[in-house]
C-alpha cells in the first residue's frame, strides 16, 4: 500500500493572493493611521505577540509568504483596535509547537484539527475560535460521496471495484480518513483493496468534474466545495450522495490556557474580520468568510473520526512525531494491477 504525499498547489495562484494580501494590508495600515487619530493615540497599549501557524495547514503555501502575511494581518488588527503590537510568526509542526507551549512562548495558535488534537493531552492550549462560511448556520460541514445519477451504486458497498476520486478541504486528508474508517465500519475492509482505485486530488473540481463526465465512478468532496461547484455549474446539482458523514470542523485559532496580555483586544479584532475589506481578504486566504467563537461539543465529531481512525491504522494516522505534514493522513492506493 502507497503511502499518500497530499498533493501540493503549484504555489503561483497562492504566492499571489498572499503577495496582494500582505500589500493591501500594508496600504491599510496606513489608511489607518490617517484615519483613526483615536486608534493611533499618543499612548497606545504595547503588546509583542508570538503567533504559531501549522506547518500542515499552509501545506500548499509558501511558508515565508504565509509568515508576512500573518504577520501583517496582526499588526494591521493590533493598529485599528489601538494597540501596537511588535508581532512574530511561526510555521511549526505538532512537535515544535508542543516544545513552544510548554516553554510558554506563544500568544496564539492556527492550527488544523488534527493539530490540535494531538495537542490538546498538554492541557496547556484550549480552542478559542473557528472558521465558518456566511451561508452555514454553524461552523461544521460534511464530506459526501457522489455518484452519477445513472449509477446503480446506492450504498458505499456497491462501490466495490470501483475507482474512486477524493479531495480535502486541508491538509489532514479527511476526505480520505473518512472513507477508510466508513469501510471499517461497514467491514468491507481497506480502501487499497476495496476499491479498483483511489486517488486524492488537488482541487474539488478535480475531483466533481472527471465524475460528472464519467471518468470515474465515485469521488468523495468537501460539502462546501460540492454547493460551490454547484452555484458555478447548476448540472452538478445532479450527481447523487450515497453517503455522508456528521459535520466536522477542521481547523481553529487557539490560545494558551494561561491568560496574555493584549488577547481580549486581539480576539475581538479577529471576530470582526468580515466587517472590512481588508480582514475578508485574510479570511479568503483560509478559505472562509468569518470567524466564530467555538462552541461545546463543535470538535466532538472531528475528535471521533480522529480516532478511529488513529486506532485504524496508527502507522499512517497524523502523528505528532511526523516532522513531514505534506506526507499526513491515511494512505491512499495507485490504481489496481500497478
């Protein structure tokens, strides 16, 4: 069985956004301390925050990219709730990350669900906020599989034999991880030998489109990425769902449990993001359109798919030891007879 390498973005469309993004925040920065003489006040409140960003959730980012436009982000939101903040930024893995927090150096994390999860035994860091879309009345969503409507599939059983097309919202694969832990809950057995093939996909469309067009006989997608695809080609309202998991949540913003100065001020700015332009450019970059705070009970789904799948198959499950997040998330078989 081959193991998955996530499929990585040639990295131009995202270096980019990111080189647009951290200019329009520098030029609103500005604009900024034109504009709000009380935000740029004689005296303003001083903070340094440490930002910790997972490596495994800027996988197809350029890292230094990412790192100024964080940073940016930061101190563009520290200047206009009247704050000056003196911002640095990380891009960890969960091992890194683990050695930060018990040494006490970070204000703030971004990290995938998975991230956090394996983190989460430390006791030192609690979720504070999620990403969500506008059209969704909570942050969680599901993935489903799809068939064509001219398919005699109506259950993941009679896909046996079949080939197969998965795509994931981030870099922990969960489109994958739900379907090898569907197969065993079904005892129908693993991906590799279930199905004639299965192949994770750069982008939705790469995955929604070859199935509309008959090139494949099932592909397993993100929900937000199907209604997407939708809005953009009403014929993809066609494909039927033979399955569908609980909704699930796959990243969010943490904090240390110890309290840090500046992060009531630095939390409220993060939750008004979508209200200017310039914060709802940020939000694109993480491919959504506000920030919530999280609920109880918001992980419960993504924490239970976890570790399924961990007891699954621990030697390929997201391991805080793997220092390689691009190579994440349950392995994934080349076509049958290779």
């Amino acid at each position: 069985m081959t193991g998955l390498i996530h499929p990585r973005e040639t990295g131009f469309r995202a270096r980019l956004c990111l080189y647009a993004l951290v200019l329009g925040m520098a030029a609103g920065m500005a604009f900024a301390q034109q504009r709000s003489p009380e935000a740029a006040n004689t005296n303003p409140k001083h903070f340094n925050f440490k930002v910790i960003a997972s490596a495994a959730g800027l996988v197809s980012l350029n890292h230094d990219d990412a790192r100024a436009a964080i940073k940016t982000w930061f101190e563009l939101m520290a200047k206009q709730s009247g704050l000056f903040a003196d911002s640095s930024v990380d891009v960890l893995n969960t091992h890194e990350i683990r050695e930060r927090l018990e040494s006490h150096s970070t204000e703030l994390l971004i990290l995938t669900t998975a991230d956090f999860l394996d983190l989460e035994n430390t006791h030192l860091i609690v979720p504070v906020l999620v990403n969500t879309l506008a059209s969704q009345t909570t942050p969680a969503y599901s993935y489903v599989i799809l068939v064509n409507p001219s398919s005699t599939a109506r259950t993941i059983e009679d896909l046996r034999g079949k080939n197969v097309l998965t795509s994931s919202r981030s870099a922990w694969n969960v489109a994958g991880m739900w379907l090898e832990v569907l197969l065993a809950r079904e005892k129908l057995g693993r991906a590799a030998s279930f199905f004639a093939s299965v192949q994770a996909t750069e982008k939705s469309q790469g995955c929604i489109l070859p199935l509309f067009f008959g090139k494949v006989d099932a592909c397993v997608v993100g929900e937000p990425d199907l209604n997407l695809a939708k809005e953009m080609n009403p014929q993809l309202g066609r494909l039927r769902e033979v399955a569908r998991s609980r909704p699930m949540i796959e990243g969010v913003i943490a904090t240390p449990v110890e309290p840090t100065p500046g992060r009531k001020e630095l939390i409220d700015a993060i939750l008004g993001l979508n209200t200017d332009p310039r914060g709802r450019q940020v939000l694109e970059l993480f491919k959504t359109e506000r920030v919530v705070r999280i609920q109880p009970g918001d992980l419960d789904s993504a924490r239970e798919l976890y570790t399924d799948y961990r007891r699954l198959e621990p030697a390929l499950a997201v391991s805080a030891k793997d220092s390689r997040p691009a190579e994440k998330g349950p392995a994934a078989s080349q076509p049958a007879g290779r």
